[in-house]
C-alpha cells in the first residue's frame, strides 16, 4: 500500500516544488481511511454473527410464547367448544326424554269386543276344560244407542296417538269394526308382541240400573293361567287407576279382581282391562259417545301409562 502512494510524489516533484506537500497530505488521508477501513473488516470478520438463526433469541422466544398461547387459547376453546356440545347433548336427552317418556316401549291396545260377536266357543285359558264365547258384542247407550264396541274403538285409536305422542310403540288389536278376533287371539298379539303392558278398553252395562256410573279397573286374580302376570298386573292397575279418575274426573268405582276372564287368563304379558263408564247411565252414555270426554279418557289413560312406567 505505502509503494502505490509514492508514485503521486515522484510525478509531483518533476512539476515544482509547490505540489509537494499537498500530495504528502493526500497520501497519509488515503493511508488513513485505508486503514480504517482494514480495521472495520477485522472487526467485522471476529464479531458474533447476527443472522436470523441466532439473534432474535428474544423474538424466537417471543414468538414460541405466542404460538404456545394461541395452541392453549384454541385448547380452550376447543375444551369449552366440547363441554357446550356436551351439554346441548345432555340438555337436549333430557328434553328428549320428558317429550317422550314412553320411548321403546311397547304397548297393546284392544278396543273391546267388535261389532258383531261370535257364539263360538274357546277354552276360558290355556288346557282348560271350561269355555266361554269366543267374542261378544258389547252393550249399548241407553240415551245415544251407540254400541260399546264403536266406542271402544274411537277411545283406542284416540289412546294410540297418545302413547305415539309419548313415544311408545302401539301395537292395535283392531282398528275396524268388522272384524272377528277371539279373546283368546286378542291376548295372544300382545304376547307375540311383547308388550310391557296390554290395555283393554271396556265400557259397562248394569242391568236394572241407570244410577251406577264410573270408572272401574280389572285385574287378573292369580290362578293357574295369570300366576306369571297377576302380580305385576295388580301393579300396574293401582297405580293407573287414581291417576285416571283424578284426570277424567269420574267417579270412582275403584279396582275388582276377576279370575275368570279369558282376555286375562290367555295373557302372558301384564294387562289391565278399563271398564271407562256405564252407558246404561244416560248421563255418562252421552259423555262416553262425545269427542270431547272421549280425548280426555285417552289423555288420562295415557298419562296413567306414564306413570306405571316411570314406577317400574
């Protein structure tokens, strides 16, 4: 370096004497910067490097803390995302379930008797010696002239779309009636269906008096056909029965045992017979025919059937 600013001297010396010092000070300034320059490489090449791999130190650090806070801010959204879902989950099965409380639940329904009876006879249950008519036909208003078997069957079809509403599953003996179905048969789709309950639908007739009128429940005596189901049976009607009468209003002809029906002694599933009224009262003959009082034995019975259930 110091041999290329020399040269600027000798050429300057040749011109006159007055250029000599001003090329001696361009010399040592460029001599300086030079060195200065030298100096700063050095530096430079011995400094800690800076690039993006190392420095940031903080910002890396900044940034993983960042990114942990979002991971935990979208754990915890995700947490509280699942605990909502699981309780609209929760909420929504408990809604469910007070809709419909009979859900899964089979239930047999018959509409008592039919419009025409058969004379025929059928053992009163199963290998027995003793028999009864097949069907008969019922009896009839003594102020509408409805026959039993009409009424029967418009309360059934109304109870079916209420235990429907409820949620159960409704198996219809009949749903017409021009049909010919033994007590024994009637029985035996309940079983065939396994029903947790099999309902038959009744209204009465009491010879000779047109003051009786009310609500009556039957129940299978225990005997040799109904031992498997009398028990169970006898559950179920006392704790219907109050909840109907309470409901409908009627009055209360209470619980009867009977060990000699054969819609009971063929039955290998729980059941209970209704006896909804006497339409040998003329009163309750014309509330039995009405929509109105027809909607709501249906809705009690319904509602009783909720309740026998819930109790299980």
């Amino acid at each position: 370096m110091a041999r290329h600013a020399q040269l600027p001297q000798r050429h300057a010396a040749k011109r006159g004497g007055t250029a000599r010092p001003v090329a001696i000070g361009v010399a040592a300034g460029a001599i300086v910067v030079a060195v200065a320059v030298g100096l700063l490489a050095w530096a430079g090449a011995f400094a800690p490097a800076t690039d993006a791999a190392d420095a940031p130190a903080e910002d890396t650090a900044a940034s993983a803390d960042a990114a942990s806070s979002a991971n935990g801010s979208a754990a915890g959204d995700a947490s509280a995302s699942s605990e909502a879902t699981d309780a609209s989950s929760s909420s929504n099965g408990t809604a469910q379930a007070a809709a419909w409380p009979l859900e899964g639940v089979v239930i047999a329904v018959d509409a008592g008797h039919q419009a025409k009876g058969d004379s025929k006879q059928e053992p009163i249950g199963p290998g027995a010696s003793e028999t009864k008519a097949r069907v008969t036909s019922g009896t009839t208003g003594v102020a509408t002239g409805e026959l039993e078997s009409q009424v029967n069957l418009d309360v059934a079809l109304k109870l079916r779309d209420e235990l429907e509403a409820r949620g159960a599953t409704v198996v219809m003996v009949r749903t017409a009636q021009d049909v010919d179905i033994s007590n024994s048969e009637r029985a035996k789709i309940a079983n065939d269906a396994g029903a947790a309950l099999f309902i038959r639908l009744h209204c009465d007739g009491v010879d000779g008096s047109q003051s009786t009128k009310g609500f009556m429940t039957l129940e299978p005596g225990e005997n040799a056909y109904t031992k498997g189901i009398a028990t169970e049976s006898q559950r179920a009607a006392r704790i219907m029965h109050p909840v109907i009468v309470s409901e409908t209003g009627a009055a209360d002809r209470g619980i009867v045992e009977r060990n000699d029906l054969s819609g009971f002694n063929w039955c290998t599933v729980p059941t209970v017979l209704f006896e909804m009224g006497c339409m040998t009262n003329p009163d309750e003959d014309r509330a039995l025919a009405s929509d109105a009082y027809q909607q709501k034995l249906a809705t009690a019975i319904a509602d009783a059937t909720v309740a026998y259930a819930g109790a299980a």
